[in-house]
C-alpha cells in the first residue's frame, strides 16, 4: 500500500479514479476519450456546465458572483489579480503568512504598488497574525490573503471583514470547509490539492469587483473576457476541468463541505494529539491557534532523526512526508482524499518510531 502524504499534486479520492478510468477514454460510450472532445461540443459544455454549477452548489457561491476555470495555476493569479485590479494610483496590501504570500506580493509587484499590512515573518511564519484594519491606506485597491499556507502549516479561521475588496488564495484549503462570502470578494485556487488535477485554476469573483477590472489588459489575461466566453474564450484544460466535476460530485455524496470540514478536523486532531502527546518527541511548528488541517508541520529533535524517520517512512509505504525544501523537517498534507485510516497507520508509525527513538 502507498499512503500518499504530497502536498500537491496529491491523492485523489478512489472513487474518483475508478470512475475516471471507465469514462475518461471513452466518455460516455462516444468511442472518444475526454480529451479528444471538441470543446465546442456539446458533451464537452455538459462536461463545463456541470463543473461549474456544482462548483457554486457546493461552496454555495452567492448569485453575484462569477466562476471561471482559467490555466497558469494559482502562481498566474498572484500577477493576474494585480493586473486587472490594481489601478496605477492605488496599492495592494499583503497579509504575509509564508512562502506564498511573499510569492503573491512579488507577483503583484511588477504590475503596482504593493505594501505589507501584516505579517507573522519575524515569527518564522508560526501563525496568523492580527491585521490592524486602521492601518489600511486609503488608497487600497484590495486586500491580500493566503487562506491555508501550505509550507508552514497555518489557517485563517475567519477573514476579517473590510472595506477593500478581498482577494483569498485558498490553493490549499478550498472545498474543505465553508466559505463566508461576506469576507470574501476572490478566490482562487488550483485545482490539484483538494480540487481535482493540475491544469485548471478555480477562480471566483463577486461581480461588482469584476465591474472595476482594468480594461486594459490583453484579453487572454482579461477576467471580463473570461467571464463573457463562459471560460471559453480559448480551450480550457478539459480534462482537469472533467476530473473537477468528480471531485465535487465526491465531495457531494460524503457530506459536502461540511462533510469535508469534519473529516478534516479529524483527521488532523489525530496527528496534533499524537505531536503534543509526545513529550517533546515532535514538536509542531505552527503555533496551537493557528494550527493548519490541511498541512501538518512538524519536527523532531535532530536533523539526523528526521533524516532517519523520513528515510523508514518512505520505506513502509509513506510518501510525501518530506518538509518543503525551503524549511525542511516533516509534513503531513491531509487533504480531503487522505483516508483517515492512512493517518491512523501513520500514527501508528510515529508512535512506533519515537518508542525505538526516545
Ligand atoms: N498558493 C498556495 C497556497 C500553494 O500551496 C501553491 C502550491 O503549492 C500555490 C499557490 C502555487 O500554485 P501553482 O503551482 O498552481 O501555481
């Protein structure tokens, strides 16, 4: 057995896959795989349609709000989000909560003027920190989020409520609990942690913000000319989009996003009482507010011990288990297809370890 701990791309439900094997060569009996259909056809625009309303179904999208399924991943967003609602007299404010913030700001910064309204940096990313709304400019165009931070292992719990629009990268975190819209003005995702594969990028925009976006910015990079096409302006990755559409009819039938929320608080509580059960053995690196249940970052007393843990890990069947490259130490990613009975074995697997380690 391969319990697949990646964070991304990552594990896909069973069920998704088996079904993706009868269908996916030869959808629907057409003697055509999903990816020699013309997406001018009118299976492919079921196929489209589909994905889309059940996107809205599941995160219950309100009416003014628009879907679009674009390509170039999240990383595209940090520039795009930029390049459409960042006028040239006003700013973008970043909450830096990791990596991907500082990548999102960076991004940003070739097309505007951006600042930090917040950040936890000093604190090695460890948790969330507060945002002090006083201290928005006026001249804000918008307000940047990273909903769940992948490296580090963070989660908001709630946004705070703005004036300026906010602009959310849920990469890490989206269809695994519910959304506040109120809170939220975009979001965006890609599809290839909790979402389906890689290819497609989920972004959703409350239309009155759309309304401001910049008229000028080529079309292909033009969330107004995306949104007119129905995201069919040019060819859509049709088969991430198709394996979206399962994943959501997934989600649908073990409990939709609530579903998603309980599994995922469970299974991450597994691993959190595990760590803090260990005395000392694992030490989490988020802080306990702030922990992440998605991304499970951990450490253990010596490089040499994580290198060996890692190493008779991999050995018994886990995979992914590796912190990111930049920080090291060790990471579970539990997104929504994680079984919890892998976490089980992985618990069992920790436990054993730090017995024969201690
Ligand atoms: N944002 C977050 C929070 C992520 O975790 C990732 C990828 O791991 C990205 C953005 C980048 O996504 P992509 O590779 O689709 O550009």
């Amino acid at each position: 057995t391969t319990y697949n701990f990646n964070p991304g791309p990552s594990p896909l439900p069973q069920e998704v896959l088996d079904h993706a094997q009868a269908n996916m060569f030869n959808f629907e009996q057409s003697g055509m795989g999903i990816m020699e259909l013309s997406h001018r056809s009118p299976q492919y625009e079921g196929v489209h349609n589909q994905t889309i309303k059940q996107i809205r179904k599941l995160l219950d999208v309100p009416e003014d709000y628009s879907v679009l399924l674009l390509q170039g991943g999240a990383s595209l967003q940090f520039a795009m989000s930029a390049m459409n609602f960042l006028p040239a007299d006003q700013k973008a404010a970043f909450v830096m909560t990791g990596s991907w913030s500082e990548k999102a700001k960076k991004e940003a910064s070739f097309y505007g003027q951006t600042y930090e309204l917040a950040t936890s940096k000093a604190n090695q990313y460890k948790n969330i920190p507060e945002v002090d709304l006083s201290l928005v400019s006026p001249d804000t165009a918008y307000i940047h989020y990273t909903s769940n931070n992948t490296i580090f292992g963070t989660q908001w719990t709630r946004f705070p409520n703005s004036d300026q629009p906010a602009i959310v990268d849920m990469s890490s975190d989206i269809l695994s609990k519910e959304v506040d819209w109120n809170t939220v003005d975009m979001a965006y995702a890609g599809a290839q942690k909790n979402a389906g594969m890689s290819g497609v990028t989920i972004v959703i925009v409350r239309n009155s913000l759309l309304d401001h976006a910049s008229e000028n910015v080529s079309p292909t990079l033009s969330y107004k000319q995306h949104d007119k096409a129905n995201s069919l302006y040019n060819t859509p990755p049709t088969s991430a989009i198709y394996m979206t559409g399962l994943v959501c009819d997934w989600i649908e039938k073990n409990g939709g996003l609530k579903g998603m929320k309980q599994r995922a608080e469970e299974k991450a509580q597994l691993i959190y009482d595990e760590i803090d059960g260990s005395e000392g053995f694992y030490t989490g690196h988020a802080d306990t507010a702030s922990r992440s249940n998605m991304n499970v970052t951990f450490n253990l007393p010596s490089e040499e011990l994580e290198k060996s843990f890692l190493a008779k890990a991999k050995a018994e069947g886990f995979v992914g288990l590796n912190g990111h490259r930049s920080v090291g130490g060790c990471r579970a990613s539990i997104y929504n297809a994680v079984p919890k009975e892998h976490v089980e074995k992985l618990i069992s697997f920790m436990k054993e370890f730090r017995s024969v380690n201690k």
